[in-house]
C-alpha cells in the first residue's frame, strides 16, 4: 500500500544563516547574507560579491573530529555534513554506536561538485611528484558520492545511501526520490538533501557565462533582485539544506514533531527541444511538470496558498511567472503569493533546492510569508500577470495550507514538489 510521507526534521547551512533558528529569523525579517569576496576581487571576477556560509572552525570540530578535518579540504562536504546532522537531531532520532547499521533509514545527498579544493590541491600534488602526500580521505573528499558517504558513516545508515545530481533542480530531485522510497514501503526514513562547494573553481565558470550580476559589487545586499526591473544577473551562492522525510505511521508512532507532509510532485525535462536549450528551460515542459505534479498530489490549482518559485534574478523570471500563471490558470489578484529565497542568500546551484525547501517548509509550519527584498521596481513584464500584492516585500502572517516549491536547472531539467500542512486528527 502506499504511505504517507512527512517531514520530521531540517538542517540548514545558508549564506544567512546556519541553523534553523537564525535562518528563519533572517527570512523573516529580510536579512541578506550576501557579501563582498575578496577572494573574487583578486581573481578579478566580474562579479564580486557572494553568498557564502559562515562555518567556524570551532563549529566545525562539533561534527568533525580534529584527524578528520586533517586535509580537509570540501566546503560542500562540510556544510552538508552539519545540516545532514543537524537534521536527523531535529527529528529526535538519535546515533546508534552499535554494529548494526540502521537498516530502515537512508539518505539521498545531492550535489554538483564534490571537493573541487580538494582536486585542484590533489593536481598539484601530483604534478609536483608528491602524490604520497595526498592523504587518506582524497577520494572521499572529490568523489561525486562524497557527501552521502560521510552522512552514511556519520549517521550509520543502512538504507540506500547515494547522491543524485541534477543542476539546480538536484535538491528538489532528492526530496522526491526519498519521498518515493518511503511511499513504496522500501525505507521507514530518508535524509534527503543537497549541498554546493563555495569559491572560485565552482562560480568562474558562470561569471564566464556572463549570467552573474557585475553592477553591485559596492551594494552586495542589493545585488540578487528576483523579478525586479533592475536585476542584473544572478549572485553565486553555497550552502547545504536537508530535511528529514518520514513515514507517517514511524512519525506518529515516536511522537515525532511533523512540519508538513509531502504530497507528491513531478520531474521532468524538456529534451532541450523547442524554446530549450542547456541553460534556457523549455516552457512547455515547465508547465507540464507544474501541471503533472498537481495531479500526481491530487491537488487543485484553486487550492494553492503559496508558490516558492525558482526566480534567479535573470531574464527568465518573466518567462517563469508567465509559466506558472499559465499551469495554474490563475492571475492577478488570484494568483498564490510567490517569494523568490535568492534575493537572500544568492543562487546556491545544486543546494538552491534543498536550502529553499527548508525555507518552504517553515512558512508551511509557521504560517508566514516571507519578503521578496531588492523586489521594489517589479519587473513590468511581471506586474501585467501577478498583482504587486502577491509579492509582498514584507512578512506576511497568514495560514499556508498548500504550497508548490518549484526548481529550474542547467540541462532544461525540472522538479516540483507539493507540500501541504499536516492536520494532527
């Protein structure tokens, strides 16, 4: 038969917070975590300003032994590590030191790179003849499957333990691929999550590409602006979201805290066919893949309370609000409220999901909406479809029933996830 899938417990480790604490206070109220990169002002990059977690080392060492962080060398591994951890403790579920792995609980962990300092260090190494000098944990560290075998080890699972990889979209994939494992009765728990490697070696490439903001580097807070007139280009970002995804029967058995059930959700691609191409999203498949996870969720349009949508601060956030009201039939004064997660944090790539799911949630389980900043001058483009209204620039409390978190990546892939209140009968 099929189960019934809640969430159980998130981690986050963001540009504007780390922790759920301080990160729900920084959607609340606002607060970017968008800051100049000295890093990327020697490199010269065009844009110089980045959305980068603050992990000490002292906080570090509280999930990390000091021999493993010995060579340690993968930002991305690290920030998917503490959320991962951070998580399954905010679920209440604790670390068994017994032999016997965990044999009812996995984990999904995706990524895009794995350890990218880690690799280019290891070159180097070996270039310079020293590869004896490149340590025991070098492999673990750039593997693709890194980030899932730390959490695996770290947590003892026994489950499927593996890392999906879908661009930006990796995140909501891996929501959706736990949830299926759980609803086919093969795992009573899954940790899904993704995380993204902070620097240079991850961004140069999109600075290449020309599709980042160059015109804020002395204004870093007001560098992101989703669906503003003004916006520029997107802003680099890194981080690591996860959350706990449970069986209901399993949750309700433990007294777990349920922030919200997952509903379903659709994937899809659009083939880099018609107006898709590598970096462009074919919209016909967009709207199918809105369309397709409604129905998959047995959920209405009508129904909707709130839309997270993608919304990188580019060009295509046009196009984007234009899918969804065509998906949903639903405009102007009709339409959900939508918030876009980047005009705070920057767009964290393969993490964007994970980190934006996380901040879905909580607006589910706390009734709030939080603000699209840098949103002032919304673009004409999206003012003709979606009442200002419907994009508020300040907390909104109101009751979240049912809401669509959405993710659009490289590749003209596509994830969309429904996840509603969870109603304690």
């Amino acid at each position: 038969m099929d189960r019934r899938v809640v969430i159980t417990g998130m981690g986050i480790v963001a540009p504007n917070g780390v922790g759920l604490d301080a990160f729900e206070h920084a959607i609340r109220n606002g607060i970017s975590g968008i800051r100049h990169n000295p890093e990327l002002e020697r490199l010269q990059f065009s844009c110089q300003i980045s959305g980068t977690p603050e992990v000490s080392n002292e906080l570090a060492l509280q999930y990390f032994t000091e021999l493993e962080l010995r060579n340690f060398n993968a930002s991305g591994i690290l920030y998917g590590v503490i959320a991962a951890m951070d998580a399954w403790k905010d679920a209440g579920l604790t670390v068994s030191d017994a032999d016997e792995p965990d044999w009812d609980s996995g984990t999904i962990f995706g990524t895009g790179t794995s350890g990218i300092d880690k690799f280019r260090e290891s070159i180097y190494k070996i270039d310079d003849l020293q590869t004896r000098r490149l340590g025991s944990t070098a492999v673990a560290q750039t593997m693709g499957s890194g980030i899932s075998a730390y959490v695996g080890g770290k947590l003892g699972l026994g489950n499927q333990v593996t890392t999906n990889s879908s661009a930006c979209t990796t995140g909501t994939e891996s929501l959706l691929l736990a949830y299926e494992r759980i609803k086919s009765g093969k795992a009573k728990r899954m940790l899904s999550g993704s995380t993204s490697d902070s620097g240079p070696y991850i961004w140069g490439g999109f600075d290449a590409m020309k599709v980042c903001t160059f015109k804020h580097n002395d204004s870093p807070e007001k560098g992101s602006r989703p669906m503003s007139a003004s916006a520029s280009g997107f802003v680099p970002g890194s981080g690591a979201g996860a959350l706990v995804l449970e069986e209901l029967e399993s949750a309700l058995s433990r007294n777990a805290r349920i922030y919200a059930e997952v509903l379903g959700g659709n994937v899809n691609s659009g083939g880099q066919r018609g107006e898709g191409s590598m970096t462009a999203p074919n919209p016909a498949a967009v709207k199918k893949c809105i369309v397709d996870a409604l129905t998959n969720a047995g959920v209405l349009a009508s129904e909707i309370d709130a839309v997270n949508g993608h919304l990188t601060a580019t060009s295509k956030d046009g196009l984007e609000i234009g899918n969804w009201c065509a998906a949903l039939g639903r405009s102007g004064v009709d339409f959900p409220y939508i918030n876009s997660l980047k005009s705070m944090t920057g767009h964290c790539v393969s993490a964007a999901g994970s980190i934006e799911l996380v901040a879905s949630t909580l607006q589910v389980y706390r009734n709030f909406i939080f603000p699209n900043t840098n949103c002032e001058d919304l673009h004409p483009d999206i003012a003709a479809l979606v009442d200002v209204s419907r994009i508020p620039q300040q907390c909104i409390a109101t009751t979240i029933n049912t809401l669509v978190k959405a993710s659009f990546g490289f590749g003209d892939v596509n994830g969309c996830v429904i996840l509603k209140k969870y109603n304690h009968e």
